[in-house]
C-alpha cells in the first residue's frame, strides 16, 4: 500500500502504485494518477487531470496541474491537464500548469527543475534537460531534449529550443533557438554549445560541420532564414540536416548573433515580424 501521512489530504479519483509515498501536508486534488517510485516529500500541492510516471520526486511547495494562468481560461474548467513521465525531479515551489487546449501540458523523463522554476499550459518539454532557479518557460513553448538553461531566464510564448543547446542565466528568448545552440544574452546566439556536444559525445567531424553552418548561417547581414539554404551544400550530414529542418519550420524569428541582436530585433519589429509592445523602440 501506498504510504500516507496522516496530515496530507486526497480528494478525488486519486491512483497511486503501491510503493508511492505521500509525505506531510500533500494535497491531491481531481483525476490523478501516479506511478510507482515517486516521493511527495511534503506540502506539495497537485491538482488533476494528472498523469506522473515512475520515481517522480516532488519537493515541498511544487504546484502541479493548477489552471493555466489565461484571463480567458476558467479555473474549474479541467481541460485535457497535464503529463509527466518518469524521473524527474521538482524542487522547491516549482509550478507547472495543465493545459487550454486539447493535449494536455507534457514533461518528457528525467528533467530537474530547480527551484522556483515554472512551466506554463501547453508547453511540451522534452527529456533530460536541466532548468536551474527562477527559469520561466511560457504557455505553448516546445523545449527539446538535454538542454540547459541557466537561471532568471525566460522563455516565450510559442517559442522552440532544439536540442542540445545552452541558455546563460539572465537571458532571454522570444526567438526559436536552433539546436546545439549556446543563447549568449537576449535574442543573441554566442555560437554553438561546443562543451555541451563535446560531453554528449558529438565527434569532432561532426562539431566542425556544425561550426561552419553557424558560420554560413550569419556570415552576411541577412537572416539565417535568408542564408538556410546555403546549408544544403551539406545537408547529407545529419546535424546539418536537422538544423535546416528547424529552421524551415520556424513560424519565429531565429535567435540572431550576438552584437548584431538588438539592431536586428528592432528590425524584425519595425518589419512587423515581431510584434510590439511599444516598450522596444528606441528613442529618438
């Protein structure tokens, strides 16, 4: 049977496998299922629809499954919630809100978010990234699998981060992100996350293919949707490949390199590719 405190409160169709462990003060509210292994250490706080896999670990103040954070949206509307698989780890006062649309919010295997850290309704994370404290992904993002991203740094509505890429802390995107990218500042590539490929195994042959896309992408002052289909020369190349196919299925702006960011953001504005709060222009 599953292990209970005394103090922690289930209200609804609540399923837990026989060795999950519900520490003190946890509220488990709605449809909620939760696979074998998993540890609520205490005062953690879920709300269906909710499906967790298998050793899921939840730190006191994690808040997950509430309703997203949409004016539009009524809270006691359920919608089709939220889905995390197996392995991850949530530490303190993470949130991660279910969805408005027909899937559900979706967390892939063996993620660590650190503290404070959240992720908004309809956004799909993939599988082994690391979010270290106060990263903020916004409703609808798609997060691919081994990125990491530093703290205090935030992430659009709707925007995309392949794999393998690196966020410094204190940054920012409201621009799709390429894999095997390293984001240097706001909308600013520092180029490609060279120690990142180097760890997960990326031979040498293939790093040097991937230097001269980079290199390709912004070696004029046009865009690197203008230059794409300068990278067909070596398409054959897998990772090459894959970065062509990212950004041909961008709806976004790609992240521009550093030093060329701002004057390029305000282009994109002014050009009415990206919209404006009118907070952006710059002052006469």
């Amino acid at each position: 049977m599953p292990h209970i405190h005394p103090t922690a409160i289930i209200d609804g169709d609540v399923q837990l496998a026989d060795d999950v462990v519900v520490g003190p003060y946890c509220i488990l509210v709605g449809k909620i299922r939760i696979g074998p292994g998993t540890t609520l250490v205490s005062s953690v706080h879920l709300n269906g629809p909710l499906w967790m896999g298998a050793r899921n670990v939840c730190y006191p103040g994690a808040c997950l499954g509430f309703a997203p954070q949409d004016l539009g949206f009524p809270p006691s509307n359920d919608g089709a919630g939220l889905v995390i698989g197996d392995g991850n780890t949530f530490r303190e006062h993470v949130t991660i809100h279910r969805a408005t649309k027909e899937k559900p919010t979706t967390i892939g295997n063996a993620n660590y978010f650190m503290a404070t850290s959240h992720a908004g309704h309809d956004a799909v994370i993939g599988s082994h990234n690391i979010f270290a404290n106060g990263v903020s992904i916004a409703g609808h993002a798609q997060l691919a699998d081994r990125i990491v991203i530093g703290g205090a740094t935030a992430i659009h509505q709707f925007v995309r981060i392949g794999r393998n890429c690196m966020l410094s802390g204190a940054s920012g995107t409201s621009c799709d992100v390429p894999p095997f990218f390293l984001l240097r500042d706001l909308n600013a590539t520092g180029g490609l996350n060279i120690i990142g490929l180097r760890r997960a195994g990326f031979s040498r042959e293939t790093i040097d293919h991937l230097r001269w896309a980079f290199r390709t992408l912004y070696r004029t002052g046009a865009t690197p949707k203008q230059n794409v289909h300068l990278l067909r020369e070596r398409e054959h190349v897998p990772e090459v490949k894959e970065l062509i196919d990212f950004i041909v299925a961008s709806k976004r702006p790609i992240v521009d390199r550093a030093g060329r960011a701002r004057h390029s953001l305000l282009s994109l504005i002014r050009s009415g590719e990206l919209p404006s709060d009118g907070a952006n222009e710059e002052r006469d």
